[in-house]
C-alpha cells in the first residue's frame, strides 16, 4: 500500500462521510421536488428556478454557470464538472471548496451535474409539450375519446410510429384506402386535423402506453 493510499485512509472520518451523504441525499431531494412543485412564471424561467434552488438548499455552495468560463466570481469554486444531458451542454456546475467532498464517494459532482442536466432536460421537454398543446384545439365531450375502435387504436399505433397509409395497410392486411378511412374517423374523434395532433391528443390523455411505444429512430 502506497503512502498515498494510507493518507487517504487516515483522512477517512466516518462523521464526516456520513454527514456529506446527507447532504448530498438532501440535495437531491429538493431538486426534485423544487421541479415537480415549481413552474416558470413571466417573471422566473425554469434557469432561475433552477439557479435559485441551488442557493436556497445548498447556502451557496454550489453554482450553476451557464455560459463559457468567463464569469466573474467563478474562482468561489475550485471543482467544476459539464451539466450535460446526451448532446446537450447546458453549462458548468461548480462547488465551493470543501463542499461535497468525499473519499469514499468521488462521484458526487459528477452525479450532481448529471442529476441537475436530467431536470433540464425534463423541463425544456415540458416546456415543448406545453407549447405544442397550446395549438391543438380542446376536445368535447372529454369522454369521446375511449371509444376508439381496435383499426383506429392500430392507425394511431402507427401514427406514432411514423408509418404512411401504405406501410400501416400491409402490416394490417388491409387496403390502403381502408387505413385512410380509420385516419378520418381517428381525426374526427379525436377533433385534430393532422397525425401531430392526433400523437399530442394520444400523449396527454394517455391512450397508449408511452412506455412500451418503439418510436421510430
């Protein structure tokens, strides 16, 4: 064992370790709550909700900066990690000295910026489907839309799949001119005029189960 290694396990403080644990669970349960409960307003976006939660719960000691590393003050932080959800670069997450530090679990800035760049990602993805709701018109009665017959269920099935009246005919052994029909009436039950319509009516008043949908890739 190296001298390194000993000094590590020197430093290890079970009190110490166990309280940054805490912290750490704490943190996450606020983030998530502070997103379930909160919603942007004219006046707060969701950065704002999100950079004000981090200074309500963490006193603080950690920062999200939005842009390059070109902002004034950022030397309050001494570790940094990308907040970064698939291609999408929101930004640098940074912690005060001596916050979050643990030996026994080095990870936790990495799972803090992955954990606040998954929010993001959540709440843009709200943000879109808010605005494309914004669009479709409201459907009356609200209970019409439990009577989808099995072909209509079958077009919206495939509808959500991305597959034209041709491929949705051969699949179901029906004509195409059939499969046209079943749109018509799917459209009219569902009072859209377009298969993105018909896939937010389906998404918001859950007639399949996101779940267990493949979308196409």
């Amino acid at each position: 064992m190296s001298i390194q290694e000993l000094r590590v396990i020197e430093d290890l403080d079970p009190a110490t370790e166990l309280a940054v644990l805490q912290e750490w669970e704490y943190i996450q349960q606020r983030l998530f709550l502070s997103l379930h409960t909160s919603s942007p307003s004219p006046a707060l976006s969701w950065r704002q909700v999100i950079d004000k939660t981090l200074a309500q719960y963490t006193r603080g000691r950690a920062f999200l900066y939005w842009e390059q590393f070109v902002v004034p003050g950022a030397s309050q932080c001494d570790r940094f990690c990308a907040v970064r959800f698939k291609h999408i670069h929101y930004g640098l997450l940074g912690l005060a000295p001596g916050y979050l530090v643990s030996h026994q679990f080095p990870d936790i800035l990495q799972r803090f910026a992955h954990t606040c760049a998954v929010l993001l990602a959540f709440a843009e993805h709200q943000e879109l489907i808010q605005h494309l709701l914004g669009t479709v018109q409201p459907l009356f009665p609200m209970d019409a839309i439990d009577k989808l017959t099995r072909r209509e269920r079958d077009v919206l099935l495939g509808l959500i799949g991305g597959r034209s009246d041709a491929e949705m005919a051969d699949s179901l052994g029906i004509e195409p001119t059939t499969v046209h029909t079943h749109r018509k009436r799917l459209y009219h039950r569902l009072n859209v005029h377009s298969a993105q319509e018909a896939i937010l009516r389906c998404f918001t008043h859950r007639l399949v189960n996101w779940l267990d949908t493949a979308l196409p890739v």
